[in-house]
C-alpha cells in the first residue's frame, strides 16, 4: 500500500507559533517558589495548562492530517482557532480564580467547536465519511464536558467546575486511543504527521534557548552559561537522531505512538527550562531543583525512546535500550544529588545524562547507517 504523502502548508506553520507562545505562557505558573520549591496547586495548574493546549494543537493537527484540502472554511475556523488560542494563553496564569477558569474553559471551548465544525464540513461534502463522524462524535463529547464545566462555574459550583474540566482534558486524551472498527489507518499521512510535531518540538526548543538568556553576562562568560546552552542543544540532538533519523517516517500508521509520545517530549523541554531557571536562583530548594532536573530528563529521554518501534529496518533496538537511557540518567543524577549545593553540579549531571544518551544514539546512528551514505559522507 503506497503511503500517503502531505504538504506542510505554510499556514501551518503560522498556527504552530500561537501554540507555542501559548505554551511558553504555562512557564509563567512556576516562575514563583514557595519556600524554595513549587507548590503541589502550582505543579497541578501546570499540568493542567500544558495539557490542554497541547491538546487543542493536536486536535486541529489530525483534522488538517487526514481531510484538510485548505478550502475557505478551513482557513477561516482555523483563523478563529487561532484567535480562540490566544485568548487561552493570556488567562493560563498562577492565580487561578474564577475569571481566569471561565476564559479558559470558553477559550477551549472555542477551539473544540472550530475542530467539530470541520468535521462536520467534512461529512457534508464527502458523504459516509465514517472516519470524519468518529471525530465529530469525540469532539461533540468533549465538548459537552466543557460546557457542563463552564455551567457549574456560574451557578457557583467551583470544586464541579474543576472536576469536569479535568474530565475533558483526560477525554481528550483517551479518545485518540479508541479506535473504532472502521478506522481505516490510511486516511493519516503519516509523514506529514511526523513533520508536524518535529516542528513544534524544534519551536518549543527554541523558546527553551531564549529562557536560558539569562544566564548569558555580557562581561564575561561563565561555566553555567556554556553548559546551560550545551545541554540544551544536545537535547535536541538526541531528539533529532532519535525521531528524524532513525526513524522510518514513510510508513502506514496511526501515529498514536508519536502523538502521545510528544507529549512528554514537549512537557519535559519545558520543565528543564524550568528547572535551569530555578537553580540559578540562590534561595532554591536543591533538592528539589535536582529531582525536578532529573524527572525531567528521565520524560524526555522515555519520550523520544519510546518512538523506537518506528525504527527503519536496519536500526536494531530492544528493551536494553531503555535500561541505557536509565543508566545515564541515573549517573547524572547521582552526580545532581552529590553536588547539588552548587549551580554546577546540577549543571554537569544534567551535561553527563545527556552526552551519554547522544553517544549512544550518534553510534548507533552511525554503525548501522547503509554503505552508501556514509560514502557520500565521506565524498563529500
């Protein structure tokens, strides 16, 4: 069966630049500690944020996967996704009240409704699209818990309110995973789904490098700086030869793996962000800054390995791997804890973890890379 090849439109692109402010703005939740550490309604709110606007990205991203051919509509509700996007960002903030939950709840909402609109646009004009009412039905569900959210929010149901939202986003998560009998995999174009999150991952890691501006002096540079940007460029590095080159993207597939599996990626990107930030300050919980490096690089690193079945065929892999990936993390952390009194120290052990894992992958990379690559490598 010929696998089905996709355009990334630039438009696309345009939209993937809301998301990603979007979720640069969930950062804003943790830039604030209590005692040195984050507060368990900080971590949750957290959660929660990047959750759902992860979601509303990867709800317009399998609908533009599968049935969009950018006619009017599909422009214009992705216009108004976008707006609804924006407005979702700017009430994602540390205090929570219920202004704040009633724009959020709406905003998404919004976003839902643009989705199950196309939908529908979809079952009209290509008729027994049974694929197309699976995704209409999933929306609609979804929003109805949102809505029932947002109901509960105006007659003073708040703690209602709360839990029925919770409700949605964990649907929304759930739902991709139920495929139904007629779900013909055909209808993804897998590729096109691959370049789609390689690309928010490479903005998200971008708007990480900005973070870490800070720790850049003009007047002189310091052993925190270099290592900061080298960690972080090396993550991505692992990302790329784990998820670009050793995988086969022209293949025919669902694409649940890689979208769940990008969850974790873009949530642990952020949170080193995060836990970089936190250890330069000097009234930080080191313990904390040094379990939450650890976690972060321990989500990462199972996140863009757990894409291991979508190897191409001359790249072995097995569960070995993964004991790999722990025994690096594991050698970093030890070396986080020991020395965690001192910026450098949780610098060095996040700098180890990684290094390790990319040795491994570059030399896997490169072993198993066919003769005539590497020849033209060579050649050129």
């Amino acid at each position: 069966m010929a696998v089905r090849e996709k355009k990334v439109e630039l438009f696309e692109l345009f939209y993937d630049l809301v998301f990603v402010y979007a979720i640069s703005r969930v950062t804003l939740i943790l830039e604030e500690t209590v005692d040195g550490a984050f507060t368990f309604s900080q971590m949750l709110i957290y959660l929660i944020s990047t959750l759902t606007v992860f979601q509303a990205w990867v709800f317009m991203t399998n609908y533009i996967n599968r049935y969009c051919k950018w006619r009017w509509h599909d422009y214009l509700l992705l216009s108004i996704n976008m707006f609804a996007a924006i407005y979702l960002s700017q009430a994602i903030s540390t205090d929570w009240g219920v202004d704040n939950a009633r724009v959020f709840t709406f905003s998404m909402m919004i976003l839902v409704v643009t989705v199950l609109i196309l939908y529908v646009m979809e079952m009209i004009l290509e008729r027994d699209n049974v694929g197309a009412k699976h995704g209409a039905l999933s929306m609609g569900l979804i929003l109805v818990l949102f809505g029932a959210s947002l109901a509960a929010s105006y007659t003073h149901l708040d703690y209602e309110a709360f839990y029925l939202l919770i409700g949605a986003i964990v649907l929304g998560a759930i739902l991709p995973l139920v495929t139904p009998k007629f779900y013909d995999s055909g209808i993804v174009c897998f590729p096109h789904l691959v370049e789609r999150f390689e690309l928010l991952t490479i903005v998200t890691f971008g708007e990480g490098i900005v973070g870490m501006t800070r720790f850049f002096n003009i007047h002189h540079i310091t052993q925190v700086s270099w290592s900061v940007f080298i960690t972080v460029f090396l993550m991505f590095g692992c990302y790329v030869i784990q998820v670009h080159r050793l995988c086969n993207h022209h293949r025919d597939d669902t694409g649940k793996r890689l979208m769940f599996s990008h969850y974790f990626i873009i949530l642990a990107v952020n949170l080193v962000t995060v836990a970089y930030l936190l250890f330069s300050d000097p009234e930080s919980d080191r313990l904390f800054t040094a379990s939450l490096m650890t976690v972060s690089l321990l989500l990462f690193f199972v996140g863009i390995m757990s894409n291991s079945p979508y190897y191409d065929e001359r790249y072995p892999h097995s569960f070995k791997d993964y004991l790999v990936v722990l025994a690096f993390i594991a050698l970093g952390a030890f070396v986080m804890f020991t020395f965690m009194d001192t910026e450098r120290g949780i610098s060095a052990g996040a700098f180890i973890a990684v290094v390790g894992n990319l040795m491994v992958l570059s030399y896997r990379y490169i072993k198993y890379r066919p003769k005539k690559e590497q020849e033209a490598l060579h050649e050129g």
